[in-house]
C-alpha cells in the first residue's frame, strides 16, 4: 500500500520515556540503500514486512509497505540483505496526542537512541517531549539504511 510518509526525528535526551512503554523487538536488512530508494525487509516481533521507500525530501516521501510470512522475512533478513542487519526494540509512547517510536539500537549500532513522530502533515504542529533533544531529521547518519554502511560505534573513531 502506497502512502506519503512525513517524520522528525530526533536525538533522545534522558532515559524517561522507558517507563512509559514496551519494547518489541525489530530486526530489519536491506536488499538495496541505493540514494533515491530502499528496499527494506523487518520483523516486526513475529510480523513479517516488505517496504520500499523514495528519498525523503524535508522528512516526506513515498512508501510501499507489504506483509509477508515471517519465515520469508527471516530468510531474505539472514541470507540476502546487507549487513550488518539492524537490530533495536522499538517503544511506542502517546505524547500530547502524538504517537512517538524510541528506538534503542542494539548490535553495530548500541547506544543509539532516536525518537521518531509520524506526521499527517509536513507543517503540522506538534509539542515535543522533554526527553526528545535536537532536530536530526536532515542528518543522514541517522537513517537507518545508513546505519548499515556507517554504524553507529563507528561514528566515535
């Protein structure tokens, strides 16, 4: 199913938000980080998904997003994406009328914490969480096709 995806995303200040929410696992590869699409395989806990998406402009571009049967998702994860394969729990938490997503990486990419909100809209206004620090959105290095080429625990070097 085809959607425009608008986001932000943002550096995570303090460790508040973990009280507020359940992390579910995410394991996801990518098959292609070409520059202007990607083509991602995750497992969503046991949810199997397919997605292509366009380059981002200003935080908002097209989407494909498909189910598909978790052992497909495992195969294409383990045996035919680029590694290393992203790996993080994914919490949900309701702010202010808001969903956010934390992400807490793990693997390659451990100690990376971005906090993401999905917007209807690209000028929509939205009140941030305190734990929710500066505006990363237009960073490259925090996309996560990118995180495959450039992992996190290489940023410090």
């Amino acid at each position: 199913m085809k959607k425009i995806e608008t986001e932000k995303k943002f550096s995570v200040t303090s460790f508040e938000w973990k009280n507020e929410a359940e992390g579910i696992l995410y394991r996801q590869g990518y098959l292609s980080i070409d520059p202007g699409r990607t083509v991602r395989v995750r497992l969503e806990g046991e949810k199997g998904k397919f997605t292509i998406k366009a380059n981002k402009i200003k935080g908002s571009g097209d989407e494909f997003e498909y189910d598909i049967p978790v052992s497909e998702a495992e195969y294409m994860i383990n045996n035919l994406c680029l590694k290393p394969v992203i790996e993080k729990f994914r919490y949900k938490i309701n702010f202010k009328g808001n969903l956010w997503e934390v992400d807490e990486f793990l693997g390659e990419n451990e100690g990376l914490i971005i906090a993401e909100i999905e917007l209807d809209q690209p000028d929509q206004k939205f009140e941030k969480p305190r734990w929710a620090g500066k505006d990363v959105t237009e960073d490259q290095r925090y996309k996560n096709a990118n995180l495959v080429k450039n992992p996190y625990r290489k940023w410090k070097e």
